[in-house]
C-alpha cells in the first residue's frame, strides 16, 4: 500500500527545503516530493496511486528528513554498557577489560541476538533506519556463521535495515576470509529489498597485521564486498608506532586499504598530511564523538575533513564506549565539540553526514534521502513543544534545541515502525528484559 506523509512544516531531503511539502511513498521507494494535493510548484510526480487511495500519515508539526544512518556500531556491546573499569580510561585497558567480559559472558548466538535486538529497538525509536554493525568478537567455540545470523534476525524481526560487517580483532586470517565467503553464500552481497548488506574489514592496525587485510581485501574483491575498518584512535597510533615504527594511516595505505571501497571510522587527531592523503584516495570517513569524545581517546576534524573533499558519515561506535545508539545525540555532539577544532560544521553538514555522507560510506546512495526513486526510509520530528519554542531555524533546531529527541514517526521501505513515539514491529519492553535478564545471568550482575 502507499504512504502519503502529509501536514509537515518542513520537509528536509538532503538537497532540498520543501515546506509544508508532502512525500509520496509507493512500492518502498519515494516517488513524489511536493505540494501533492495541489500540483504545487514543489510537485516532482503529480501522478497518485491508482485505484487504492494512499495511508495517510500525520506529520503536522513536524520536520520530515531521512531516516538516520548510523555508519558504525557494535550492536553486541549493548550488553555491556557502563561496566567497571570501562570508563575514562586509556584505550587500551578497555580493550582488555571488555575482553574479560566478553569471557565472562561466554558471547554466543543468544546473547547476541538479544543485545541486537534491543540496539536496533533502541536505534527505530531515535530514528535510526540503517545500522552498520562492525561485529569483531568471535569465540572459537561458537559457529561463526549461527553468531551472524542471530543478528541478521533480529534486524529482520525489526524492519531495521542492517549492514552486517563481518570484523576481525585478531585470529587466523584464513579462517577469516573463509568466513566471510560463507556469509555471502548464505545472504548474498546485498538482500533484493535492500534490507541486509554484508561488508567486511579488521578493527585496525592495533589489533590485525597485513596477512589480515590482505586476506579480507581478498575476499572483498572476489564478492564486491565494501571494506572498513577503524584508523587513528588512541591505540592505534601507539601500537602502530611500536609494532612497525609507522602511522596508521601510513599502514593502511601501503596495504591497500586506502581506496573508494573503504571506509574509516574515527579519523582522531589525523595530521595535514593525513587527511590529504585520505582525500586523495577517495576513501570515505566514519566519525563517532560519542566513543572518542568522552572516553578521551581524540577528536576527528570533521569540518577539515568536508573542506577537503572527503565524505563524512557518523556513528555511534559500541555501548561498550557509548552507552546509547541514538544517533541525533551524537549529531548534536559533533556540532558542539566542532567548535574545538579549526573549522566547526554546520548543523546542516551534520545532519549531512547522519544521512547521506553515512549512506555513500555504505555504496548505498539511495538510502540517506528523499528525493524520488530514493529508498522511502524517513522520520518526523515534532517541534511544537517547548523545547522547540524560539527556535529561529526549525532544521537547525533539530540538533541545537532539544537534547535527547526522537522522532515521533519513523518509516522504513514505506513502512510505518515508529508511530507516536511506540515501535510497532516489537515489543520494546519485552526486548529489554530479555537483555536485561540475559546480561545479569551471564555477567553476575
């Protein structure tokens, strides 16, 4: 059935500002953007569907933009959110400290089925409508391609579109690769509803050599699998430094991993140098202050970044070093510590790079916006209420005013998953006591 979303006072497509606009969702796709009802100048398709008239969905007061990307997650953390000696500490004592959690927890197809599935909940209801998860931990007692698929059910179960990256942080590289061919053989390089997508790429230098890389990029280029990987956080440039004398970024390039297929989360702290040589290999950039800002680990130029060219995504990173997957929050984050750095951003380029820079990271350019033939993923923020009074720019406002927010409809592929403030595809409590339930048993608490 088709979706009109009508009664918006702003609707935001990545290129354009259309108010009181309507959008017209048909087959999944967006297939008009205008004044729909009365062939208004901002029509793009006065054509309306035939014989069926379309659902209606009440957008008044709202802002209507794209559903969020969120460019890197680690859904599994979800389970271990706030644990002791996790916070405000070197980079490398977390990485140990969650390794014995991991232990502890014996990680394995349930367990990751439920921390992803209440991740993902949590992701619909701030309005998250892509997640890239970045899945690095893989015990060698548990069936590696069982551990996937839990989390490709959930996102199913959901509506959730998901970019299943299958990671790597440490292990054999053979095993590795084979692995991530057998994921392909089991979901193919992309679902025909676009829906699920599977990448690959090591967590970085401080955790993987070059037989790594060179294994995955391998099978990359035999699947046409997209490549990321993380580049530049706190023990990174120190591991780097100490195993091979070099940068992390230096590395990557000599190995192949600089190229239009890769992207690269985090980016903290890159010198001149660096970012020219990021730009002038067309990879794409990943960045997630709300990992790297508050646990100390650096802070990525992302106004330099756009200035020279790169494409700029945002994520949250894990709830390991993020307690939360609300990907507005973190928006408004990297507007604010923006203006720490040479060259803040926009609020504008922000919700940019929550969307389309995010989405282009991914290969997926039509996800991230709404103009017609774009996937009909989208959300509407109401800002009638206090929070929202005074604001002079209503798009701005959306990351300046207002902490905390989430959109009060949500729609994936055409599909209402979020109306008034509820997810409708699940049962929010239901999967919070589950992970609730799960992690206290495994982890004692």
């Amino acid at each position: 059935m088709a979706l009109l979303v009508t009664g918006a006072e702003l609707v935001w497509t990545a290129r354009r500002e259309l108010a009181g606009a309507e959008v017209l969702c048909e087959g999944g796709v967006v297939t008009a953007v205008g004044d729909l009802a009365e062939g208004g100048p901002g029509l793009d398709s006065p054509r309306m569907p035939e014989p069926s008239p379309p659902e209606r969905l009440d957008a008044s007061g709202c802002v209507v933009t794209p559903g969020l990307v969120n460019a890197h997650h680690h859904l599994l953390q979800s389970a271990f959110r706030t644990l002791k000696g996790t916070r405000h500490v070197r980079m490398g004592d977390w990485l140990a400290a969650m390794a014995g959690y991991y232990r502890r927890a014996a990680v394995d197809p349930p367990l990751a089925a439920a921390a992803s599935a209440a991740a993902l909940a949590e992701g619909l209801l701030a309005g998250v409508t892509t997640v890239a998860d970045h899945h690095l931990t893989w015990p060698e007692d548990c069936d590696a391609l069982e551990l996937a698929s839990s989390v490709v059910s959930s996102a199913e179960n959901l509506r959730s579109r998901l970019v299943f990256v299958r990671g790597t942080a440490g292990g054999d590289p053979e095993a590795a690769a084979e692995s991530v061919s057998d994921l392909v053989d089991r979901f193919g390089v992309m679902s025909s509803d676009g829906m699920l997508q599977i990448a690959c790429g090591p967590a970085g230098v401080h955790s993987d050599g070059r037989e790594m890389f060179d294994a995955l990029g391998e099978v990359a280029a035999e699947k046409g699998l997209r490549r990321r990987t993380q580049a530049n956080e706190q023990v990174d440039v120190e591991r780097a430094a100490v195993r091979w004398g070099r940068r992390p970024l230096e590395l990557l390039d000599s190995w192949g991993w600089l190229a239009p297929d890769v992207t690269l989360a985090h980016l903290c702290e890159i010198t001149a140098e660096e970012l020219a040589r990021i730009a002038e290999s067309g990879a794409t950039a990943t960045n997630a202050p709300g990992c790297d800002v508050p646990m100390g680990w650096g802070l990525a130029p992302v106004g330099e970044m756009l200035d020279a060219g790169v494409t700029v995504g945002l994520g949250t990173s894990g709830g390991g070093s993020n307690d939360a997957g609300h990907l507005l929050a973190d928006a408004r984050l990297a507007l604010q510590v923006g203006g720490m750095t040479a060259r803040p951003p926009t609020a504008r380029e922000v919700l940019t790079m929550s969307t389309t820079g995010s989405a282009l990271g991914l290969g997926r350019p039509e996800l991230g916006q709404l103009e017609p033939g774009a996937a009909a993923d989208l959300c509407c923020y109401d800002v009638t209420g206090p929070a929202d009074a005074g604001v002079a720019d209503i798009l701005a406002g959306l990351l300046w005013a207002n902490p905390g927010r989430r959109p009060r409809h949500v729609v994936v592929a055409g599909e209402v998953v979020v109306r008034d403030w509820g997810l409708l595809t699940a049962d929010a409590s239901r999967l919070s006591a589950e992970l609730r339930r799960m992690s206290a048993l495994r982890l004692g608490l």
